[in-house]
C-alpha cells in the first residue's frame, strides 16, 4: 500500500507529527498564527482518547501541560510570541523541575502585539534566554512541512530524553503555507518513551537521582510513590536546599546535561558547502528564500552554499566553524535583527567576515533580497 | 513541466483562496506534482483585494511566493487594479466580465470570460463561480486533468452540492475552450 500523502498548512504538519510521537495532552489558548495547531487538535485529541484542554491563557497552558507530564502525559502547546512572553515563568519551573515538555512558538511581528498575520523571526532570543537565571534550553526548528514533522517528533524525543523542555520555534511563513506532507509510517521514525522507574512500591523513589548514563527515571505523579516537585533548589529528593554543593551540582547539571551534547543535539542540512566561496545560514523559512538563491544562482556559475540549522540551541558551533571555515564570507539570513548573528560570528575563525541579510518589515525576504545584500557584501554594488 | 505560478485576486467570499488549495491539492495528489500554496492574511483579506499563491512544478519548490505569475486570475475590478502590473511578460491573464472592465494591455494574453453571469444563468448559484474559473484555466493551460480536481471536490464537497460543482467545472472548461488560441 502506498503511503498517505496529504496537501496541508505547517501547523498541521506539526500537529500530526506530535500525534505521532504520542502526543496524548494538549492545553492551549489560540493565537495567530499558531491557531490551527489548537484547532486541529481540539477534533484529533479527543478521537484518540487524548486530552484537549483551551486555558484562560498561555501561563495556564503551560502550567497544565507541566502537571500533566508529570503524571506521565506527553504533553504540547502552542502560542505566539505574546503567549510565549507570558509563559517564560513556567517554561523556567520545567527547567529547573526537568518536566519534559514540547512547546511551540509560531513567530509573528513584535514586540508586543506587534503584526499578528506576518512573518517574523524575532523570538529566537527569547526562546534562549527568556527565562531568568542560567539555564540551557533546546531549540528546533524547520522550513518544510516533511521537515516540521519529523523535528516535531524530535522535539519530543528530546524532552523525554534529557528531560527538559524543548522549544519549536516556527514562522508564520512555513505554518500558514500549504505543501506536501507524506506520513511516515508507524515505526519509521524512532520514538522515544518516558523512562520510567524501576523503583517499587514502598521504596523510596529519589526523582532527583540520576541513573549513571545521566538519565532522570519519572514516576507518574498522583502513582505509587510521594515525592516533592519544586522550582526552587532542590535535593535529590526533590526538597528545596540552600547547600551549596547541591545549589552548584544542580545549575551544572541542568546546563550540561544539555550544553555538553551541543555536538549530538545539533540538526541541520547542508547544500552545496563542499565548493562554496559564500556560505549561508539560515533557518525556518528563511532557508526556503536562501536554498532558492543558492540553487539560482549555482545554475549561473556562482558558488553559494547553504547551511540550513534545525538546532538552534544549543547553539551548534562546531557545525557553524568547520562548515564556513574555507568560506570568503559566510552571511547569516534571518527576518530580525540579528538574533543569532553573534553567535555565528562567535563560532568561526574571521568573525570580520560573518555578515546579515535581514528583513524586519513583516514581508517575507526574497532571494533578490539576500542576493542584493550579497553583491553589496561582495563590492559589486546593486 | 515548466514550472507554472499563478495567482488568484479577488474578493472575500468569491472564494479564490479555496480555488488555489483545490488546484493545488490536485496537482500533490492526484498528478504526483510538487506545489505550495499561500495566502495573504489580515486586513488586507477582510474586504479589499484578496489574494493566494500557488506554484505547480515538478521539481523542489523552495521561495513559496509569486512575484511574478505566468498566470493571473482576476474576479474583481480592484484585484485587477492592484495587481495586473505584476503579471510575467508572456503570461495568461483571466478575468471575469461582468467584474472586471481591462483598461489597459498588458503584455499577456488576456482573456475575458463571462463566468459569473454564466454560473447564474445556468446554475443560479453563484458560490461555484470559483469552480467555474478553475475549470476555465484548466482548458485554457492544460496545468492539471480535470478528474484530478474531481477527486479533490469529491474529498472536500459535501455529496449533496457535489453534482453542482461538477457543473461548475464544466461549464468553466467549455468557456475556456471557446477562448483557446
């Protein structure tokens, strides 16, 4: 039999992706333009014995999904940035309590309110440190629909895995389009389950002890055993310290566990690098504008490449230095001001030559855009 | 194929942006073609010029916009207005007769088709003018089969208005094949 294909909007791409990682609890409060994602879930949850729940708004959200995870829910919501702005407090309670979690940022215009139906990618900052206090956060994102699936079921992967939140960052652009989505068949991509524990009933369960590969093990809250969950400092059992050593042996452990694997955690495509006297950079839909130009322009003769980044954060330098470190100039293409630009110039070896290809004014950037800017770049003027 | 983008203007409700998903939708499904489709939101959706993108082609599309479509659809005086200067040199230009009143040539072939009136007088109904213009752009640029668009309908129209829709497409296809060069 031949597999399904389907014609739909990114949103919906992410939504049966998250299904089928096994989404199973969703609590949200609608915003453009990540409306659909509720929406289709509000009909799809429930027919598969799922949970959908609309909030009085995105701090509920995300605080409900928190819950729910803990009682051993895979567990999503999806805002814009406005929703985003008001669950910072709780997306830094599931770092500091390891909830695993999937939240989904579809970008608009901002700050504020800011343009609701254009396109932006303004949140990539605050995806990384919009919560206080030092943490490490994992950001995915993606520019095709086949992509926003399968970094859907990623997104949930990592969280059961590592035990944190993870961010999908999208844009208006690659959510609201319509294109091609073939679903993978069951089993075709890797799943990861909740690690749960081996601990019985009536013995102690340590829920802040890990296992020697790192691991945290859950045990379904509300279950056989009692334990303490707190956003303050804690123990290994899961009560609030002030002892140094635990105060220290939790920061690195809630940074490492994620910033130590920026190597593996890293997902990203490559296009045309081997040859490429420009390397760019970009992500989500941006990449789509750039992989247009790349492919344009390599049928004339000029030698472009692209790296495409999935992996936001932790930022992935090493595939940033050794891919542009033979480029003449590598210049970073996003829709903000500059958001991962210092990054990127942080990672390579001639940071003098890393430069922008921007559009800020809620018009999606063309590929005469960010080749304009490169004539310039180039000093062969307009 | 040569890679074909088009673009459908019109008002809110004539139903254009449900045209493109249908067009669009067929050539993925049923013809094992690659193509997006877009649309403008907000303000300027609600009343005013309405717009969606479409690419059909049968290699990687990766820039989802149109900024200059080989084919133009126009169904009211101020989408043509608004965007008859960016047709592509060469291309198709369709607009409805009774809606749109061509002012000026632009370097396409332009064809106007009495679709709307048609619709009223023979179906009475014109929430199929949409499918009505589908059908005309089918016979006047081969881009997909017309029973690809049939099985699209026949997933997303109810059974009862089914028939209705299959009139539509047809009168459409006859209008478009008296306008063939």
């Amino acid at each position: 039999m031949g597999k399904t294909v389907r014609f739909v909007q990114g949103n919906e791409a992410c939504v049966e992706g998250a299904l089928y990682a096994g989404l199973n609890f969703y609590a949200g409060y609608p915003i453009t333009p990540s409306t659909e994602i509720a929406e289709l879930l509000s009909l799809k949850l429930p027919q598969r014995g799922g949970k959908f729940i609309q909030m009085e708004d995105e701090i509920a959200s995300l605080c409900a999904i928190i819950g729910a995870s803990l009682t051993g829910c895979k567990v999503m919501t999806a805002t814009s940035g406005p929703g985003f702005s008001l669950m910072q407090e709780a997306l830094g309670y599931a770092v500091m309590a390891e909830i695993p979690c999937v939240i989904v940022d579809v970008q608009r215009g901002g700050p504020s309110t800011g343009i609701p139906t254009h396109v932006s990618q303004g949140d990539v900052n605050q995806a990384r440190w919009g919560t206080h206090g030092d943490h490490a956060i994992i950001t995915l994102t993606a520019s095709n629909h086949q992509d926003v699936f399968a970094i859907t079921v990623e997104a949930f992967n990592l969280s059961e895995t590592y035990r944190t939140p993870v961010i999908l960052l999208f844009d208006e652009v690659v959510a609201h389009m319509r294109e091609k989505l073939v679903l993978p068949e069951p089993g075709e991509l890797h799943t990861v389950e909740r690690l749960k524990t081996a601990v019985k009933e009536g013995v102690d369960y340590h829920p802040y002890l890990p296992r020697e590969d790192g691991r945290l093990p859950m045990s379904d809250f509300g279950g056989v055993h009692r334990y303490n969950v707190t956003g303050l400092v804690h123990d290994m059992w899961g009560f609030p310290s002030t002892e140094p050593r635990v105060v220290h042996g939790l920061l690195r452990h809630l940074v490492d566990k994620i910033e130590n694997r920026a190597h593996e955690l890293a997902r990203f495509k490559e296009f045309h690098l081997d040859d490429a006297d420009i390397v760019l950079i970009a992500y989500g839909s941006s990449a789509r504008s750039a992989l247009h130009l790349v492919e344009e322009r390599r049928r004339r003769g000029e030698r472009l490449g692209l790296l495409e980044l999935q992996t936001l954060w932790p930022f992935p330098a090493d595939v940033v230095r050794t891919r542009c470190s033979r480029a003449r100039a590598v210049v970073v293409v996003e829709m903000n001001m500059g958001q991962l630009l210092p990054s990127v110039k942080l990672a390579v070896e001639r940071p003098d030559r890393v430069f922008l290809a921007n559009r800020i004014d809620g018009v999606f950037i063309t590929p005469a855009d960010i080749h304009n800017i490169l004539r310039i770049i180039q000093g062969k003027g307009v | 194929m040569e890679r074909c983008r088009l673009v459908f203007s019109g008002s809110g409700g004539q139903g254009v942006i449900t045209a493109a998903i249908i067009l669009a939708e067929a050539a993925v499904l049923h013809e094992g073609l690659n193509a997006v489709q877009s649309q403008s939101y907000g303000a300027e959706a609600r009343g005013g010029a309405t717009r969606s993108d479409v690419i059909i082609a049968d290699t990687p599309i990766y820039y989802p916009k149109v900024l200059q479509p080989n084919v133009l659809v126009c169904l009211t005086q101020e989408a043509y207005n608004k965007f008859s200067g960016i047709i592509r040199p060469g291309g198709l230009l369709l607009t409805d007769s009774r809606y749109v009143k061509t002012q000026r040539k632009v370097d396409a072939l332009q064809r106007e088709l009495p679709m709307y009136r048609s619709v009223l007088e023979t179906i009475g109904k014109p929430i199929v003018f949409n499918i009505c213009m589908l059908g005309a752009l089918l016979s006047l640029t081969d881009l997909v089969r017309p029973e690809s668009i049939l099985k699209v309908l026949e997933s997303r129209v109810p059974a009862d208005f089914l028939e209705m829709n299959r009139k539509a497409l047809e009168l459409g296809m006859r209008l478009g094949e008296s306008a063939r060069v």
